[in-house]
C-alpha cells in the first residue's frame, strides 16, 4: 500500500486520529491531574489565609506567588461570593497586596467585553467605586448584569437608582440580577423603590414589585394598595403578596383580593392571611374552601391550618359544607393535621374530642 | 477512467458517500466554531446566585412514565435533589399496567387532590391527582393510556412553571443541569428552547440517583451507542446552532417555554416523532408569526438515560425514530425549500429528508448493487477501493467525533476505556450501521403501510451500581 495512494491517505489520517485520540487523551489526563493537583493546593493555600489564625495565614501568605495569577483569579472568581466577615475582609486585603486588585481594574477597562465581564465577577473586590459603577453602565448586557450581580451591599444603597433602571433593561438578565441585587440591599432602597413602583409606566414594574413584595417595610403599603387596582392580575397577585409581610395595615386590603376574579390573585391573598395571623380573616378563607380552582381551595385549606385554632374551628365547620369541595379539603386538612400530630406523638385531649367531631358516625 | 457499467456504479456509491461525508465534514466545522463560541460565552454565564434564588424561572420537570416501576423511585428522587430553587415535578402515570402507581405513593406518600385543572390541552381521561407529603414540589396525575405525547400534554396542563422541562422517566439528570438549561432563556428573551445533552448510563456507578462515575460500556451495542450518541449530540445538534436549523431538542431532556408549547397546541399524539415534530411546529409558528424563535442545543447540560442493551429493543427503538423522521418530514413537507422558512426549510429540512430520510434506501440500493456487481463480475475485487477509502474517511469522523467528547466533557478517562471504545467505533461503523440501515428499511416498510404505534417497551431498571 503506498502512502501517498487514496488508500494510504485514509488509513494514514485514520491511524494519526487512533493515536491522538489515544495518547493525546492519556497525556490529556495527565495534565488535567496535574492541574487539577495545583488548584487543590491552591485552594488549600487561600483557604488558609482566609480562615485560620493571624500565624498560620501568615505563614500561606509566603506560598501566594507560588500560585499562578491565572488560578488565582479563577479561584477567587470562585470563592468571592462564599466569604462573610472577617473572611471577606481578608480575602480583599490578599487581593490588594498582591496586586491582583490592580490587575482586576485593568480587566475593567479593556475593549474585549470578556474581560470587563469577568472584571464585572470580581467587582467587589474593585477597590475604587468610580471602576464598579462603569461597569454597572457597561455597554454589554452580560457585563451590566455581572456587575449587578456581585454588588456589594453597601453599594446596592448607592446604586440604587442604575439597579432601578436595570429592571427596565431590554435583557432578561440584567433585569433579573438587578432584582436579586436589590433583594440582597437594605432598608435604604425602600424610598427610591416607592417613587419607581408609583409610576405605572415602567417595563420593569413587575420585576420591582417583586422585590417589594420581599421586603418587610410599613412604608410599602401605600404602594401595593396602587397596584392592588391594577388591571393586571399579575401586579394584584404580587401586591396580595406584599401586603402579607406589612403586618397590621393590610387586612382591609386582603378581603377586598380574596374575592378578585383571579385564582392567582386569591391564593396569593389566602397566603398573605395566613402570614400575617389576620384570624378576623380566617371567616372569609374558609369560604375559599369552596372555591372554583383546586390551588385556592389548597392554599386556603393550608392557612387555616396556621390559623389554629380558629382555623380549625372553621375547618370543622366546613366538613358539613354542601359544597363536595369544601367538605373534602375541610376533611383532607384536619387528617393531614391529626396525622402530623400523630407523627409527633403530641396528640391532645382536645384533638380526640375534635376527631369525635368530624369523623363520621 | 472508461465508464463501463461497473465504474459507474462504483463512481455513483462513492459520490453518494462522499456527499454524505462532505455534509458531515460542513457540520464539523460548524461543531467546532460553535463549541469555541459556546465555551468562550458560557464562561461568562455562571448564574450562580441567580439561578439559585426563588425567584429564578419556575421550571416543571415533566415526566411521563409508562410501565416504569422499576426506575421512577430513582428518577424522580433524582429530580428533587437537583440544585434549582424554583422547581415542580410533575409525573404523569401513563395508565401503566404495572406496579408504576404503586411504587410512587410508596416512595412518595401521595395523597390526592381534586382533578380540577384549566384543560388547554386535550388529553386522555385523568383519574386522579395526587400530592407527595413528603416533598410537596412532586405532583403524580394518574391518566389512562394515551402513550407518551398524550401524557406529556397532560403535564403540560397542570404544570405552574413558565418553562417545562420534559424528560424521559428513565432520565438522571445532573444536579446543576437544569440551571444550565435555563440560563439562554435570561440571555435572550427570543428563546424558546433549549436542549441538552445524552448520555449513556449502562455500567455507570450513581448514587442517590445521580451518575457520579461514567465507565465505557462493556455491552458491544450499548458501546456504538455511546459513540453514537457522542456523535448525534456533538455534531448533528451543535452544528445546527450556528446555521440556524435545529430540529431536533431530545423527547428525554429539554426545556420550553410552557406559553410556547401551548399556542402549537402541544405534543402531535398521533405522531411517534413528537419530540422533532413538536419543535419543527415552534420554528414553522416562529416563522409565519415573523418572531425570532431561538431553538438552541446547549452541549453541558447533561442527562444520562439508559441505552437498550438487546438487539430486539434497539431494532423496536430505531425503527420508531425512523418512522418518527418520515412523518415530520411529511407532516412538514410544505415547509421543505421555501425561503420563508429560512435555514429551517432551506438547509435543516433538505438535509434531514436527503441525509437520514433517504440514506438507509441508497444505502441498501449501494450495497445490493455492488453485491450484484461482484457477483456477476462487473465490478472487479479492485474496483471496490474507492469504496474501502470512503468507509475509512467514515471511520475516521467516528474517531474526530471521540476526540471532540473527549475535549468537550471528558467523559471517559484512562487508556483502557478509549481503547474500547476505538473498538466500539470499528464496530460502529462495519457492523452496528448496516444493521440499523436494515432496520430503518423494516421502518420504511412499516410507515408505508400506515403503522404508527409505538410497540413494546422493554424496562431492566437503571444497570447502574450504587457507589
């Protein structure tokens, strides 16, 4: 067989692509072992700095240079996020010193949107707060939402105007980190939030309601009974939610959403009852027991569970109901709860006699 | 070179085997840029914290099981353990003759609820839903019988999330795979699906359900399999992504938009290729709406399912899928070369239709012929060369295609397991592929006469070993 024959050419690319695929996979081990052996101790290193006494980190600190600055940085890409405390702080002072916080800033800058973006990872540990901001306004979304998404708190209170037009933001993601990075802030975005949400016209209106919805504030109430108003059922579902962590303030508004067209907005509604322990509510959830749609007949099955020991009374009253529904969940609700006690061992007097109640004769 | 009878027929199988190996040499080069592509964006992608929040996209995991009582504990024990935040499992008992039922409301203490749900989706009768108590994430509909489009409709119906990720009930999925799947849908607002990648579970080691040590197969078909599937993954889906024509997002592993799937009206039950036709209907939607559609294969996000391990289940299975391809190609036959349809009917269609439609026919015309030629000498001993070289250049695909997984996952590591699996691809090319052309030919022969049932399944359980 000649090599150069049509024959020759094939069995020769066949034998090349064997061997590589061979040996190249098993040199491909071997290095990948290594590497892997190398960011191991690496690890073990920087673990050491950041969590072991003043002597021992000390000590690891010696080793750092040893480190290559490519797993440095992929390490700390990592681990930023993991650190609290004291540890973060000593994570910052380690990327100071070795010039990494210098080599980040230029990642920062560079024209290759790839860089800032894993610049935008590392934007904690940025120590100038002009650099994390350009990269909170960078031209590429990935880059905008990155930085967003490793906002330290502290800055979450600072930006909070960018992250509020960030919810406007075309892309999805950086709506969605800046959501998260507004979750992750303080009281101090209660204010800028309220003015955002009193605006109907936003693209990222709903994305915001969320996020008030998850933040405890008195001062928020006035907003969800806006959107509680709304024509979208969405924004009442969301705001029924909301009105569920204002303690006190909110029952009116909750018995007006648990009679709303939407099955959404009434789950929504039952929950935030349950939530806030509005016993004087516990009357109008049970006539959700009856409801059209399986989920509010669930969820309100569920809040007057929380609701004990109104709510039982209430869920007792119901196994009479003549509404099929309402008497089944009432019955499938005070099992699930005699069961539960049972599984306990903490059944009481009181229980027996209610079982006698409604099982029956 | 005179063209007596003989040449010419040879000059017409190596022109036919040499079109095939061009269209895959254009997919290779597609693979590789796409994969460099991926790779450099993905890494930029790590959505850790977000995609771990309550808030991320609620996504339910629908899982059709029919006769499966050997393998759904595992699976949908699997499913809960993954690492998304916002998840529902929704299992639909596709009225099972075996212990299927049984086994869930052991495993999972299931208690029922009201069977009222909004029915945007036809389906077959469902008997019951139920509830698990211990994780309240996992829902069960019992239906009756309406095989696996018909059940997954069903899921499709009671599903909460705004993506469905629909999968095998053999699946295992990896912990962070649905994170993964759901990071392009927050990169761009167009995407309304996104599949990921098979593999092969057959002699892997798993625990808890989930596959922590992947061995190269022992089983000589499930190993020309793994090559296989390396290659239909790799290069047949990857490739498509950067020329704009997936069509094909796994029946066993991928997400969609739920909005989506419900204006198309679901899953086709009267066809046994729902999966590609499910998704040929999102493009042709896309399409005549004038909307983007992206329809993409994400090659990380992994699932391992369990190959057939007989050659009476692979030949069932092969069939079916052939069958599958020449009822969508059928179905959308309107959409084949039309420009409007852009790469969809201009490149991926043609192509589907030309490359795996046709190949199992030319196929066997090929080797009919050469075997007639021989026989009756037309064709000289070496006249047969060329041929020799284009199954050689064939082979050689096979090993670039072992390369590329190797670079891409790693899945097999140490020289023994590659050296089986060089063997694996031999016998992948000279033995496993002619026997499957005679099944897709069995297909044919099947689909013309109108049959379109799925057939019998065969359940072993996972032929994992816990670790």
């Amino acid at each position: 067989m000649k090599l150069l024959s049509p024959l020759g050419l094939a069995a020769s690319l066949l034998g090349i692509l064997v061997v590589l695929y061979v040996l190249g996979g098993g040199l491909r081990d071997v290095i990948g072992r290594r590497r892997q052996r190398r960011i191991t101790e690496a690890k073990r290193v920087i673990a050491r700095i950041v969590l072991s006494g003043d002597e021992e980190a000390g000590q690891a600190v010696d080793d750092l240079p040893n480190i290559p600055r490519r797993i440095r940085l992929k390490l700390l890409t990592e681990l930023v996020l993991d650190f609290e405390g004291d540890a973060d702080a000593r994570v910052r002072k380690l990327v100071e010193v070795t010039g990494l916080a210098h080599h980040i800033t230029r990642m920062a800058r560079r024209r290759n949107w790839r860089y800032r973006a894993q610049a935008a990872r590392l934007a904690s540990l940025i120590p100038d707060p002009e650099a994390r901001a350009r990269l909170l306004h960078d031209r590429h979304a990935l880059v905008r939402a990155h930085a967003a998404e490793n906002l330290d708190r502290e800055d979450v209170a600072g930006q909070c105007g960018t992250l509020l037009d960030h919810l406007d933001d075309p892309n999805r993601a950086v709506r969605f980190a800046a959501q998260q990075a507004l979750l992750a802030g303080d009281s101090r975005i209660v204010e800028p939030l309220v003015a955002f949400l009193q605006d109907d016209d936003h693209p990222g209106t709903l994305w915001a309601l969320e996020v008030a919805a998850n933040t405890p504030d008195p001062r928020l109430m006035p907003v969800f009974r806006h959107h509680a108003k709304s024509s979208d059922a969405q924004r009442r579902a969301i705001a029924a939610e909301g009105a569920g962590n204002v303690p006190g303030a909110a029952t009116d508004l909750l018995s007006e959403l648990l009679t709303d067209v939407d099955a959404e907005v009434r789950t929504a509604a039952i929950g935030a009852v349950g939530r806030l322990r509005a016993v004087e509510l516990s009357g109008l959830v049970g006539e959700r027991l009856s409801d059209p749609s399986w989920v509010v007949r669930r969820q309100a099955g569920l809040t007057l569970e929380m609701l004990a020991p109104t709510g039982s009374m209430v869920l007792r009253q119901h196994l009479n109901d003549p509404d099929p529904y309402a008497r089944d969940m009432a019955h499938l609700m005070l099992d699930a709860i005699a069961t539960r006690r049972g599984q306990w061992g903490i059944i009481t007097t009181a229980d027996l006699e209610a079982l006698d109640d409604w099982v029956p004769a | 070179m005179n063209l007596d009878p003989g040449n010419l027929l040879i000059v017409l199988v190596v022109a036919v085997l040499g079109i095939s190996i061009l269209a895959q040499l254009v997919l290779y080069v597609s693979a590789s840029i796409e994969l460099r592509h991926i790779r450099q964006r993905d890494r930029h992608r790590m959505w850790r914290r977000i995609l771990n929040s309550p808030l991320s996209p609620r996504v339910t995991v629908l899982v059709p099981a029919y006769n499966e009582e050997l393998s759904i504990a595992r699976s949908v024990r699997g499913l809960l353990s993954l690492t998304y935040a916002n998840l529902e499992v929704v299992v639909v008992n596709d009225g099972s003759s075996d212990e299927t039922m049984a086994e869930l409301e052991r495993a999972f203490d299931l208690s029922p609820v009201h069977p009222i749900f909004q029915r945007v989706l036809n389906t077959k009768v469902v008997r019951g839903i139920y509830r698990s108590t211990m994780d309240t994430r996992l829902v069960v509909v019992d239906k009756e019988n309406g095989g696996k489009a018909d059940a997954l409709n069903a899921a499709i119906n009671i599903a909460s999330g705004e993506l469905v990720c629909a999968i095998d009930a053999d699946t295992l999925v990896a912990p962070d795979a649905l994170q993964q799947l759901v990071a392009p849908f927050l990169s761009d607002p167009h995407t309304i699906a996104v599949g990921g990648t098979i593999r092969l579970v057959n002699d892997a080691k798993s625990h808890r359900g989930q596959v922590v040590r992947l061995k190269a197969p022992r089983n000589w078909l499930v190993g020309a399999q793994a090559v296989e599937y390396a290659r239909a993954f790799l290069i047949g889906r990857l490739a498509w992504n950067p020329l704009g024509g997936n069509l094909i997002i796994s029946g066993a592993f991928g997400v969609f938009q739920r909005q989506a799937v419900l204006e198309v009206g679901g899953y086709a039950r009267d066809s046994v290729g729902e999966d590609m036709e499910l998704v040929v209907r999102l493009r042709k939607l896309g399409y005549d709406r004038n909307d983007v559609a992206r329809i993409v294969f994400s090659p990380d996000p992994v699932a391992w399912t369990e190959a057939p391990a007989s050659w009476r289940t692979l030949a069932r299975q092969r069939n079916r899928w052939y069958r599958g391809l020449l009822d969508v190609l059928l179905r959308h036959r309107s959409m084949m070369l039309r420009p409007r349809y852009r790469s969809a009917g201009m490149l991926a269609l043609p192509y589907f239709a030309l490359v795996e439609g046709l190949a199992p026919v030319l196929e066997f015309i090929g080797v009919t012929l050469t075997i007639i030629g021989l026989a009756t000498g037309i064709i000289e001993p070496a006249g047969l060369l060329p041929l020799l070289v284009a199954y050689l250049v064939g082979l050689s695909a096979s090993f670039l295609v072992l390369i590329f997984d190797d670079l891409v996952f790693g899945t097999y590591s140490g020289v023994r397991d590659r050296l089986k699996l060089c063997a694996f691809a031999v016998f992948e090319q000279l033995v496993f592929r002619p026997v499957t052309t005679v099944w897709r030919l069995w297909g044919l022969w099947l689909f013309l006469r109108g049959r379109k049932e799925w057939g019998a399944q065969e359940r072993r359980g996972f032929a994992v070993q816990e670790a």
